[in-house]
C-alpha cells in the first residue's frame, strides 16, 4: 500500500494505491473516486448497539465502507 497526501494543507485528499488482494476501511461517503478493479462493501462495525454508540456518541459514521482490490489475471 502506498499512500500519497495530495493538496495540502486545506482541502486535503489521501491518495492510495493498494497492491492486489489489499483493503483499507473508509468512513462512509469519504471516497471522492477510484479505479475499476476496487469492491466496495458497506456495512456496520460490530454489532447494531457498538454501531449505534460509535455513531451518537463518537460522531462517527453508523456504516464503514471496506474498500479492496481485486486481483485480475490475464
């Protein structure tokens, strides 16, 4: 994985580059784009009540989007 901070220091965006079969996990909706070999899956951390508290308590986002790279062969 390789990550590379773009358009610092506002309005800064995380470029990364993930090597096959390689994830990272995203906040729901932080994703401004992405190649065609990415699977995007959505779904809560834990359980409905760990969720819940994450979400009203901490600020954070109720779901995380697991971002991973598919390995194509050709």
């Amino acid at each position: 994985m390789k990550v590379e901070i773009l358009f610092r220091p506002s309005y800064s965006i995380a470029k990364v580059l993930l090597d096959p079969n390689e994830g990272v996990v995203a906040e729901s909706g932080a994703m401004v784009g992405m190649s065609t070999d990415l699977q995007v899956e959505t779904k809560m951390r834990g359980d409905l009540l760990q969720s819940l508290a994450r979400s009203v308590l901490g600020g954070e986002s109720f779901f995380r989007q697991y971002l991973s790279r598919i390995c194509q062969r050709r």
